[in-house]
C-alpha cells in the first residue's frame, strides 16, 4: 500500500516557531536510546524535541521491531506511521551488538554521554555489559533510566509486557465500559504514553539533580507502575472506604449530570456536576428553575444518588433542540460542554487547525509525512523544529564522524568488522 498524499498535501507545511538564534532546553545534552516500540521511544523522542541529540541504536537489518507496525507504505518498508508517530527528532545508528567491534562503539557512545534510556528485557543489557553499574564505570555522569514492563527487583522482573497487559493487570480494563458487558481497554496505547511521559521527567529531575552533585544516577519507571497512576484517584477512593469501583459506561461516579447526552442530531458530552455549574444549567441553559427545588438535585450527593432520574429528564429535553441550540446556550452559561466528534472531525477542528498542532514534514522516502506537534509550547527555549523520524541506519556514518572524528578508512574498516552488520548502511 502506498500512504495517501492527498491527506498529507491539505496540511500546511511545518511553521517555523523557533528563530535560528534561540537556544532550545536541552541542547548540548546527549541521549543514547536503546528503547523499542512505543514507552521508551516516546520518552526519548520528548528530549528530542526539547533539543537533545537523541542517537537511537538499532540492530542491522530489522531495527526497531516498532517501525514494521501497520500501516507501512511499500516506498518506506521500515517506516510505518506508529513508528513515525513515537521518533521525531532523533538520529538512527546501526550497531551489530553481537559484534565486538559493534559492542565497543556502543560504549564510547555510552561514555560520551548524558543520558542512556533502555527498555530491554531484564537482564538483556547485563548480557551486553551495559548494566547501570558497567555504564557508571564508563561514564559516572551518566543518568541511566529502564523502562522495563515490571520492577527490575520485582516478582515479576522475568515477564515480558505490552502496554494492553499493563490496561488488564492494573484493573484499568475492569474500571472501564459498561457494567452489564466485560470491561474494554483503551484504544490508544495509554500506559505506554503515560510510562513516557514519566520517564522523560524522572529524567529532566535526573539531569538537573547532577547540576548540583556532580554525578549521574540509575532511575527506573516501569509501565506497570506508571500504569497504576493512570487509575487516577480510584485506588485512593477504594484504599479509605473499601468500597470496589464499578464501571459507569460514559457517565462520571463522582459527578452528575456528567455523561453524553443526545441531542436532536448529534451527541455531546456535559460535565454539570458542581451546585454553581448545575445551576447556570438549570436557569440559563434549560431555563427550568424548578430542577433546583427538586429535593433530589438540589445537591451533589443526591444527584449522584438520583442520576438515572435526572439524566432521563435531560435527555428529554436535550432531544428537543439540534447541537447548534444547546452548544449556543453552554457557551453563554460557561457550562462545560463538547461535541461527540470523531478523529477527523477533531482534526479538521478549529483548535487543531488555528494553533498549527497537526503539520506536514519532509520525509526523506515518503516525500511528505504529516507530523503532531508536541503540546509543550516554551518562548524562551521553543521546542525544536520537527524532523521525520530516521530511516534504519540513516545517521551511523555521520555520528560516526561527528562523535568519534572517523574518517573514511576507519569508517571502512569499522564495517569491515562488521560494527554495522552483513549490509551496513552506510
């Protein structure tokens, strides 16, 4: 299959935030990343877009098992769209680790460097002789984060996972859909972005921790433990009452009305559950006053306890009216409020289009690429300007050259080896 271009050609080219002269938050830091798939990759790709140089090591031949993941266009075999999606930003260099000559540029690499992030399998990195305390040796400036699927020291440190697991182990698919079905996973992969997001910050407190003292350190987020932060403040609720949540399909446990409701031609999701919100809805939106002498609604607890009467009597009056009325009426009450949309409708919204989050970037095989912009907007040190994600090996000569001064010989030599694997790609 081939991606579509014509998707791709209706986005606007990437615009240029950062100026040439403004520095970025982490430039001059250096990030060697042996991670795979989408945790790990998705933490690295955050420093890269802060600014880090971010050398992501593959194996010859396949790389990352990540970049073969549907869909994947046949232009660019290595480079399917989750792949793109969790590598902006970074620099590929093919290294045979099973190779000794392999081996041994990884760790000048490691020595040359601020930051290591792996999410091997345990003991895999120890196979290697990069094991934190190996790495320390190295290099004792060295923040080196695992992010493995269970504690390294845990019951469970032997066992592979994968983000829809960690949805199952934590009890976030039993917290989640409709209490007369099977609970139901998330559609994205949640944990894995949620672990990221946690390792590029346990990382960015590493790095300025050392400001200070000096020295690196080992720091560990496992997706499983990450995971269990996803369930929000349930696990509190359960730990201080004893009561086991239950799920609740659309509808919020905590609040009400706060559900989606159906209005004569769309749906849209309404979050009323505080008195003085509750109250702009009753008056200024449905302009029944009487909902607020209702016994039953007039506070939280017995909305909570009433929720089915009250969403029934919403629902009918909802269904009176198209989105266009009602969303009218929410906007002038400052009742939070928002339209069922699907994903190219969001896409194609107002506040994707206007704040230039979704864009189009050049590809070195594909011709074009659409990109995401990262959420984090900085005005004194910008994010950097998005580049595609590498192709396999794109980068191996030029780090070479750049990080360790080779020349064209030792380049040759280094091959010859078989640093790079059978087919080196450079």
């Amino acid at each position: 299959m081939s991606f579509s271009s014509q998707k791709t050609a209706e986005l606007p080219e990437q615009l240029k935030r950062r100026e040439p002269a403004m520095p970025t938050a982490l430039a001059g830091v250096r990030v060697v990343d042996f991670t795979h798939f989408v945790a790990g990759p998705y933490a690295t790709m955050m420093l890269a877009d802060f600014g880090a140089e971010v050398i992501k090591i593959e194996k010859p031949g396949s790389g990352d098992s990540f970049r073969k993941y549907p869909p994947v266009d046949r232009r660019a075999p290595d480079s399917g769209a989750p792949f793109l999606f969790c590598n902006r930003n970074k620099r590929s260099v093919v290294l045979d680790m099973k190779n000794s000559t392999g081996l041994r540029l990884a760790k000048e690499l490691v020595r040359r460097a601020d930051v290591l992030v792996e999410n091997f399998s345990t003991g895999v990195m120890n196979d290697y002789g990069l094991d934190y305390d190996a790495c320390k040796e190295l290099n004792p400036r060295l923040i080196y984060c695992s992010i493995p699927a269970y504690a390294r020291d845990g019951s469970h440190a032997a066992r592979a996972g994968f983000d829809a697991v960690a949805q199952a182990e934590s009890g976030y698919i039993e917290s989640n859909g409709y209490d007369d079905r099977p609970g139901t996973r998330s559609f994205s992969p949640i944990m894995d972005i949620s672990t990221g997001l946690v390792a590029c910050t346990t990382i960015l407190a590493a790095l300025n921790a050392r400001r200070d003292s000096g020295v690196g350190q080992y720091c560990e987020v496992a997706l499983f433990d990450a995971s269990l932060t996803m369930l929000g403040y349930a696990p509190m609720q359960y730990l201080l009452t004893g009561i086991e949540p239950k799920r609740n399909g659309n509808a919020s446990p905590d609040t009400s009305p706060s559900s989606v409701f159906s209005c004569s031609d769309a749906s849209f999701y309404l979050n009323g559950g505080t008195d003085p919100i509750f109250r702009r809805l009753a008056i200024d939106v449905l302009e029944s006053p009487s909902l607020l002498e209702d016994p039953r609604f007039s506070d939280l607890p017995g909305r909570i306890a009433n929720r089915e009467a009250l969403t029934d009597l919403l629902q009918h009056e909802f269904a009176k009216h198209p989105w266009r009325y009602w969303h009218a009426r929410f906007e002038r009450a400052s009742v939070p409020c928002g339209k069922v949309k699907t994903m190219p409708e969001a896409l194609a919204g107002p506040e994707v289009l206007g704040r230039g989050s979704i864009c189009r970037i050049p590809h070195p095989e594909l011709d074009w690429i659409p990109d995401i912009r990262p959420a984090a907007r900085m005005s004194g040190t910008p994010v950097a300007d998005a580049v595609a994600a590498p192709t396999l090996g794109q980068h191996t000569k030029a780090v070479m050259r750049e990080v360790f001064e080779a020349s064209a010989d030792e380049l040759a030599a280094l091959a010859a080896a078989g640093a790079f694997g059978a087919k080196p790609p450079i």
